[in-house]
C-alpha cells in the first residue's frame, strides 16, 4: 500500500479508487523492460484543480527574491534582479 493510499483512506479521499495503469518500456538492453505508470485521468485532473488552487494562495506570499521553483522567473531573472540591485546601490 503507498502513502498516497494510506493518507488517501485517512482522509476518506473518493481518490482511493484511483488505480495507476503500468506499462513497462524496454530498456537499452532489449532483455530489461522499466517500469512506468501512468495516472488516472482524475487524479490528473484533481492535482492540476489542487496546484490551481495553491498558487492563487502562495503566490502573493512569495518573496520577490525568491526565483528557484516560481513561474516565470529563473536564474536569467535572479541574475538581471542581482545587477539592477548592484547598480543602483553605492557602496
């Protein structure tokens, strides 16, 4: 049983029910195949309504300096943020 399920049965989540379908690929070496699971079209579609709904709350709380893992800025950004700030401050 995964975690997703226990907290999932904790919480009394309809997305229990919710069965990943596993394929397998075949590896360079055609004797090996890797596993590889596909999601639910619900689960899916849950996640995507649950990130939806973090970011319109998260997004006003994050800093302005903050660039790793935000939408939209970068290191292009954190690197043109770092000399803005380098000119205009006199040392």
């Amino acid at each position: 049983m995964t975690q997703f399920t226990k907290l999932c049965k904790v919480a009394g989540d309809s997305l229990c029910n919710l069965e990943s379908r596993r394929i397998y690929i075949p590896k360079k070496d055609p004797t090996k195949m890797r596993p590889l699971g596909i999601p639910a079209a619900h689960y899916r579609v849950y996640t995507a309504m649950w990130t939806y709904y973090l970011n319109m709350i998260l997004q006003p709380l994050i800093s302005g300096n903050q660039h790793g893992f935000v939408k939209g800025r970068n290191t292009a950004t954190a690197m043109k943020q770092i000399y803005e700030e380098a000119l205009t401050n006199k040392y």
